[in-house]
C-alpha cells in the first residue's frame, strides 16, 4: 500500500499545445530515460515514478524508452497527441515486452466540492479485482464495487466523488478479500487524481498516486 510518486506539474506552452507526462510501470525495468523524437525528455526515471507534464505540439511522435545505462532500447512506437489535451502515457508490464497505456486526463465537468478519482490497474500479479472508492473509514460491507472485475491495464474511468479523505480498494473479485487498500487519501475540492495499481516486493502490491491536470 506503499505510495510512490505524486505529479502535477505543467510545463509551459501554447494554449493548443498537447499536455502529455510518462509513468514507469514495468516491475522489473531498470531505471530509464525517455525520448520524446529523438530528444530526452525524463532522465533515471524509475518504477513507480512519473514525469510532470510536457507540453508538445499535437500530432504524430516517436516515443521511445532506453535504460539509464547502456541506452539500450526496451520500447519505441509512434503515438498521436490531441491539441489542448492532457494524457498520461503509461509503460506497463514485462521490461522484455512493455506495453504502452495512454490515458485521458481530462474528467468531466466539476460541480463545487466535488472531485473525480481514477483507478488503473496495472499489477499484473494481482489480475482482475473489484475496485471500491468509499469515504475513509467506511469500509466495503454492502457497497457495490465502482467497477467490477477490472482487468491488467484497464482503468475504472474517473468517478465522481466527495471532496475530503477517501480510501480505495481492489479485492479478489465477488469478494471482499483487499489486495490492495490504501488507507485514507486526502482529496480537495476540485481536485482529480489517478491511482495507478502495481506490483510490489514479496507478493504486495502498493501503488502510485498522480495528481491530473
């Protein structure tokens, strides 16, 4: 349940520049520095971790991740970038077969204290689980999941909920055995988060939590 990260930077640009940041989720890649067409954009990045955001042009770019030492590649592929948009771009599973996830950050309209909250699932240990966002504190008994049976490299979409703490949960699914709980979360009036599930040391699975937008 350990946290890993948080991220909310925005780096400057023009008002129809692309928003686009990178989470290192493959459990057993080294550290490892991501080019954005041929050009460094995050250096030592490591598992668990996130970039802030980068503004780029929209269109088409050539992504691609090597490790830290030796520069030896483990990812490359052509991704499309939208004007005025905000997207995640995770790298999930094996470092010998990285799978690119590419999110969209942008949840719907925000009534005031109210917020959006994100699960992704990118444990491949853990498989499919039943995720529940609750009010802290609160427990799971009688409450149906947010999204049942949420499968590898799958997200709940965002989903709406109160401003103040909250826990989330991801259970073996139709029960309520936790394989990850995450203990209270503080989230502020309009306010939007993405909590990323991985894999952890010995069989724990922890996550990391990013701040959108």
């Amino acid at each position: 349940m350990t946290l890993l990260f948080t991220s909310c930077s925005t780096s400057s640009g023009s008002g129809n520049d692309a928003q686009l940041r990178f989470l290192l989720a493959s459990p057993d890649a080294p550290q490892v520095n991501v080019l954005l067409d041929g050009l460094s954009v995050a250096g030592n990045l490591g598992y668990g971790n996130a970039t802030g955001y980068i503004s780029q042009k929209a269109g088409s770019h050539q992504v691609q991740v090597v490790t830290a030492v030796g520069s030896l590649p483990v990812f490359s592929e052509t991704i499309s970038l939208n004007a005025s948009s905000f997207q995640t771009l995770l790298f999930t599973g094996p470092a010998a077969s990285i799978q690119p996830v590419m999110l969209n950050d942008t949840p719907p309209t925000i009534v005031i204290n109210d917020a959006y909250v994100r699960v992704v699932n990118a444990s491949a240990a853990m498989g499919a689980a039943d995720v529940y966002i609750v009010p802290a504190g609160s427990g799971i008994g009688g409450v149906p999941p947010a999204t049942a049976g949420l499968a590898f490299d799958q997200d709940t979409g965002y989903q709406l909920t109160v401003a103040g703490n909250y826990e989330v949960f991801m259970t073996t699914p139709g029960t309520s055995q936790a394989r990850l709980s995450t203990g209270p979360i503080s989230l502020t009036s309009a306010q939007n988060q993405t909590l990323v599930a991985l894999d952890g040391p010995s069989g724990v699975f922890i996550y990391a939590l990013l701040k959108d937008q």
